[in-house]
C-alpha cells in the first residue's frame, strides 16, 4: 500500500525531518512507526537499524531463574 500525505503542516513537516535527524532514520519510518502505533501494532523503533531486541522483551523471569543467572555471571577472583 502507498500513502502519500499531502497538506501537511509546515510546522509537522519540520518536527517530522528533526526528529528523523535525530534519531537517524528517515521521515517515512518515523512516520510508518507512529501511524502503526497509533492503531496499537507493535513496531521496532523506527533507528532505521534492523533490530529485533523490541520482540525480546517476555514475561518477568521467575526468581529462581534470576538467582541462577547471578551464580553463573559471579567471578572468582582468584582466577583472574
């Protein structure tokens, strides 16, 4: 599907070219990325890098599982 904004405030068109600066990506992914929100689709983060870490995010890990973690991330440091 194309869509094409026409009228656009000159105001709106600017914010819109910042904040793709900003961000460093372009106008159409930052605007792609705020319409899909805007009817609740989950979108990566429109940093014009393909990043799969926005569907990484799960439930919250039991906390034996977080205690698990921690044992495995200790250093000896009599080892180093």
């Amino acid at each position: 599907m194309t869509l094409n904004l026409e009228n656009l405030p000159e105001d709106v068109g600017r914010a819109l070219h910042e904040r793709a600066v900003a961000e460093h990506t372009t106008v159409e992914a930052l605007a792609m990325a705020a319409i899909a929100n805007s009817v609740e689709i989950k979108q990566p983060p429109a940093t014009g890098k393909r990043d799969l870490s926005f569907m990484a995010a799960g439930p919250p890990l039991e906390p034996e599982v977080l205690r698990a973690l921690e044992d495995q991330r200790w250093i000896d440091p009599e080892l180093w």
